[in-house]
C-alpha cells in the first residue's frame, strides 16, 4: 500500500524552512509515497494575494524568475538554500530585488545598491526600482571590473549616474570591487 505524507507550508509568523520542504520530499521520494502540500493561508494584516505556481524541481529557479517579471519589486530572503533562486530573480527577472536577512526586519529601508554595468538592462532595472530608491538615504552603485566591458559612451560618471537613480538628496556612494 502507498503511503500518503503530509507537509503543512506555514508561511507567517513562523515560516517552514526551505531545509524542511527539501526533507519532505527527499522522503516521499525514498519511500515512494505521495507527498501532500497543504498550503496554510493565514489573515495577514495587508493586502495579500495568493498565486499558485505548478512546476517540478528542476525547472522551480526558471519559473520562478520568469514570474517575478510581473511584480514591481521581488521578496526573498538571504538563505543558503535559496541561493540560486535569488541569482536567477536578480539577473533573469529584469525586477528590483530587496534580500532580507534571517531575521527580524522592521519595514524601513535606508539603503540601496544598485549592481550597474552601464547596459540598457541595468538602466531599465535601475528606473523599475525608482520608486525604492526615491526612500532611501544611501544608494551605492556597484560594479564589477575585468568581468565585462562597462561602457559610459556619454561621458556620464558612475557617481553621476549613482547620483540620477538617487534622484536628488542623500548620501550616493560608488565602489570599484574585485570580482569574488
């Protein structure tokens, strides 16, 4: 007989982990038993919508990325496991990206970066996330040396272009890093 297994998704206050979901179906998988998801909808005080995306693991980053091209500003948060997801929303998605720590945030966000190479798809990226930057105090731009070319064909500095998606007022800062 096929064993059913069931995997509550909690999502507020305290969320499953990612460690958790990948457990669960490592185990369905070994036993060969069908793994219910029961996603938990809980009243959250805000305007919350729920969609539901059907995909199997090896597509789950692609199609992920491919819906965040939707949304005007993409959540998630800085964990391990989360890692290539966030890298195919940050480059794939086109869509401004707020990465939050494993811990408590309070809603206030002081400070921006800006990846730039000085393309079209950055400056596109950079004017979707207008509306983050214009409530910021900081705004670094950064960039990245001897990955690829970037290109300031109108003699525009890196600090001049930090300074316009600041869009006026606060702190803009530019660094020249090495690649990691």
């Amino acid at each position: 007989m096929k064993q059913h297994l069931l995997i509550p998704l909690l999502t507020y206050r305290d969320a499953t982990s990612e460690f958790m979901i990948v457990n669960a179906v490592a185990l369905a998988h070994q036993m060969q038993a069908t793994l219910t998801v029961c996603a938990v909808e809980i009243a959250i005080p805000a305007d919350v919508r729920t969609r539901e995306l059907k995909t199997t693991e090896p597509f789950v980053v692609e199609v992920l990325a491919e819906a965040s091209r939707a949304y005007d500003l993409v959540l998630l948060e800085a964990a391990g496991i989360s890692r290539l997801i966030v890298e195919a929303v940050l480059f794939v998605s086109g869509r401004p990206l707020i990465l939050y720590p494993s811990a408590p945030f309070d809603g206030r966000i002081d400070h921006a970066a800006i990846a730039w190479d000085g393309s079209r798809a950055a400056a596109r990226a950079a004017h979707s996330a207008s509306f983050l930057l214009e409530r910021t105090s900081k705004v670094c731009l950064l960039s990245v040396i001897d990955e690829k070319p970037v290109k300031f064909e109108s003699g525009v500095s890196r600090r001049e272009s930090a300074e316009e998606r600041r869009n006026g007022g606060g702190d803009t800062r530019t660094w020249r890093g090495e690649p990691v």
